[in-house]
C-alpha cells in the first residue's frame, strides 16, 4: 500500500520525513491508499463536517473503488491561512498536480479540489407576465454566449431529434422557435437537422424522417425554419473527418452538419438503453453521425436472443433491416455475419427476450460515441452550443415509437460551451429529484440516488463522460449559473 503524507503545507513527504514534520499523525483508509494528517487537521474536519474536504476525499467509507487515486499521484495541499479561519471554514481548497484528468474531475466535483471549471447556465420552468419560457429562453442562449458564435450569415445548424413516429417526448417544436429566432436577429441562416437512422423505423430515409418530422410538429409554420436531413435521401451523404482517437480514426459525419458554419445542439435529455443516459454527447457523437458513422460506433455491439422469453412473435424479424433475424422452431435467432448491432431488436422486442451482451459491447460502444463527438466538433469548438433539455425525462430514447412515464419531474433547461460540462450538471439534477410515482422505477426513488442506473443497472454512464474528458471533449467540473 502506497503511503502519502499530507500536512497544512505538505509536499510530498517521504515517511521517514513525515514523522519528524508531524509527529502526531492520524491514518486515514482510502481504498489502495493510505492518508496521514495533523490531528489538528482531523480536528477541523471533525468540527465543521459540511467542509467540502470532509464531503469529499477523506470520508473513505463513502468512496467508491473507482474514485479511489492511484499509487503515482501526488497531493499538495494550500496552507491555511489559520488555524482559527479554517475551523470557520474560511480555507484555501486544495490544489493538486500529478492527477489524471478523470480523477482530478472527480476530487472538483466532490469539492475536494480547485480546478476550472465551464460555465453551465439554467433556467427553471418558471414563468411570469413579464417574461414567458420562449423568452426566458432566449435570455437563457444569450448568457450562455450565442452573440459570441454565431456571425452574419452564418449557417447555423440546430441539431435537434424530431422524434420516432409515436413518441411524445420530444422537445416541444414551439421551444425550439425561440432558438431559430434568436439566430435569425443575430442575422445567421438557421435550419433544423437530424441524421438518418440506422435501424428500419420512420426516419430511415430522409423522406419518412421528413413526413415524421412535420407530423410531430416540426413544421415550418410552427418552428420558422427550414428542415434539411444531414446525410442525404439514404444516409450516405457524409465528410470524412480524421481525427485519430484510440477507436476512430476517421468519422463519418453528416455533410450538412459538417458543412455547417456554426452548431447548435438541443437535446432531450433522458435515458437510453446503451449509454444510461442520452444528452448533449449523444446528440452530437450519435444524432451526426451517417448511415456509416453510426455503422461504425455500433458494429461491436451483438445482441443475444433469450430462448426462454422469445415467443416467436416475429417482430424482430420483420423489423430488421439488414435480415439478420430469422425464426427457427419458432424461436428467433441471430446470424452474428449480418447483424451489423444497431440495436433495433432490443427495442423493438415486445417479451425482451434480445439483449446485448453487456460486458464487452457497452463501454466500447460510449466510448466510440464519444469520439464522434470530438470529430463533429473538430473546428468547430468555439462555434458550437450545447442546450439540454431537462423536460419529459423519461428512460428510454426517442428512437422508441412510444414515451413511458417520465421518472422524474420537469426541472428546467441548461445550456454551455462545454458539452461535457453540461451533460453531468444534467445527470446531476436529475438525480437529485425525488422519482415520480407510477413511473418505472422501482428502486433508486430518493433524492440524490442514481435513476439512470435503477433503470440500466448493468450500464455504468460515467464512462462516457470520463473518456471524453480524457480526449479534451471537455471538463466535468462545472459552475452552475441561474439565470
């Protein structure tokens, strides 16, 4: 076990050296590493238990494995600036040099740690005379800094999901009027986009995602704004983008959304059955993606058929695109040579009897996602903002052909430069509401229990967000601004 020795002014300390520094000396357990301090140190923490510290790295029994620091990483602590102002918990947080990006982003969140951290802004559903929520809105774009991004005739696309046929969960069109609005007075050319789909549904081909798009509301009349489907009639419009990660090497994103001169991303924020959660990084790592893009972000994906819960109803055969599916003595079955893993089975089976395996496909899977974010965004990092809506939260994606109840209640609109940022203020929020009665929740109800992973338990969401703060996607950390 590694032993590190901190003190009011500890560098690090060899142990020989912290027995002559801190002759009095406390251990604290913290998974694989062991911590010394002054009990002078523990005393403070004792008194003032709301102290970010006592909160955050020293209280070991509420730290999971995970977030634990590894052997090589040194902490250095600020001096207080005395004891008397530390005990008020007037104190310098400490800094921290040697930390991996993760866990230097874990420690900022507990509070354990300074870093920098991105602006997310928010705005609550509340409304007044003065000031309804397509004006609060826009009010809400402004301090998130649209006047900064967006030039004179600009192409502006607004990524948006139009919804599956049957879906009600959606983002209302008339929210996003405000957004095209507030382009337009800016004296840009907005337009609404989406990417075309990989499984067989509505939105499979640019004129059923058209037909389904105006049919869910999103027609020119209602949201002022022309639609233009990002990869072409079959999804085979797209620009090559290199970007050289550890899984994708080259992107294939939309051409429209490549083209574009400016990004706007406004996503539903909700769970998903793959990634835990869908928000900003799915819309974008995902929603921009071709027909091949997201080929290649679900190609290692392999679902699995449960013989016992499969009634050979048929569905997944006739759903399937790529005719991977087929019924044998009345039991469906997978040819592992044709699927290509988009996933439609697993949401179309009415018994849940297709599932993917797990352990091996999903973090591979975020991951790749994550990375097709970075390449939607290559060039256009400081021409793109991110809006998460936090409404009609409900566990499934959009891509479903119906809403289940949502799990929690309506809490606002958030909107930052950083979409990593603003995706774990969302996952934040959302789980610190209470779940809603009736939903399908049936354990992880209280506030400040994770919903996401009631729902999912086999998915673990942070690893989306961990990995696309390793590749400079964007930080964590955050500051949360009310509007």
């Amino acid at each position: 076990m590694q032993r590190i020795f901190l003190g009011s002014s500890a560098n690090a300390l060899t142990e020989g050296e912290a027995s002559q520094a801190m002759p009095m000396k406390q251990p604290i357990k913290t998974g694989r590493i062991r911590l010394f301090m002054p009990l002078s140190f523990l005393r403070i923490l004792n008194t003032q238990p709301p102290n970010p510290l006592a909160g955050g790295l020293f209280r070991a029994r509420e730290m999971p494995a995970q977030e634990t620091l590894e052997f090589r990483e040194i902490i250095q602590y600020r001096e207080f600036v005395n004891e008397k102002s530390a005990m008020a918990g007037q104190f310098e947080r400490p800094v921290v040099s040697g930390l991996s990006p993760v866990n230097r982003g874990r420690l900022a969140r507990k509070g354990a740690i300074t870093m920098d951290a991105s602006n997310v802004y928010f705005c609550d559903l509340r409304t007044s005379m003065k000031e309804n929520l397509p004006a609060k809105l826009k009010r809400l774009l402004n301090e998130a800094g649209l006047k900064e991004i967006v030039s004179t005739r600009n192409l502006v696309a607004i990524k948006i999901h139009f919804g599956e046929k049957g879906n009600t969960a959606f983002i209302r069109p008339v929210l996003i009027r405000p957004i095209v609005n507030a382009v337009r007075d800016l004296g840009a050319a907005p337009f609404l986009t989406d990417a075309n789909t990989l499984y067989a549904g509505t939105r499979g081909n640019s004129v059923s995602h058209l037909i389904t798009a105006m049919e869910n509301g999103f027609a020119y009349s209602v949201v002022d704004a022309p639609l233009i489907i990002a990869d072409g009639l079959r999804g085979a419009s797209f620009k090559r983008v290199a970007v050289d990660k550890e899984f994708i090497k080259a992107a294939y994103v939309g051409a429209e959304i490549a083209e574009a001169d400016v990004l706007i991303s406004a996503a539903h924020f909700k769970g998903h059955e793959l990634s835990g959660f869908g928000g900003t990084i799915k819309n974008v790592g995902m929603g921009c993606a071709s027909r091949k893009g997201k080929l290649e972000q679900h190609s290692d994906l392999s679902p699995k058929v449960k013989k016992k819960k499969c009634v050979g109803c048929g569905e997944c055969v006739a759903h399937c695109a790529h005719k991977a599916i087929s019924l044998k003595e009345k039991k469906a079955e997978i040819d592992p040579e044709k699927c290509v893993g988009c996933g439609e089975c697993i949401l179309i089976c009415p018994n849940r009897a297709i599932n993917v395996q797990w352990n091996a496909d999903i973090p591979l899977f975020q991951k790749k996602m994550t990375e097709y974010a970075w390449a939607v965004l290559k060039g256009k990092k400081d021409k793109s903002i991110f809006l998460n809506f936090l409404t009609n939260i409900t566990p499934a994606c959009d891509c479903n052909p119906n809403s289940d109840a949502p799990l929690v209640p309506d809490i606002g609109i958030l909107a930052s430069r950083d979409p990593v940022a603003v995706d774990q203020a969302s996952v934040d929020l959302v789980n610190r509401q209470p779940g809603i009665p009736g939903s399908c929740l049936t354990e992880g109800k209280a506030p400040g229990e994770d919903k996401f992973l009631a729902v999912y338990p086999k998915i673990d969401w942070t690893i989306q967000l961990d990995h696309a703060e390793q590749i400079g996607l964007g930080r964590r950390n955050y500051r949360l601004i009310t509007i």
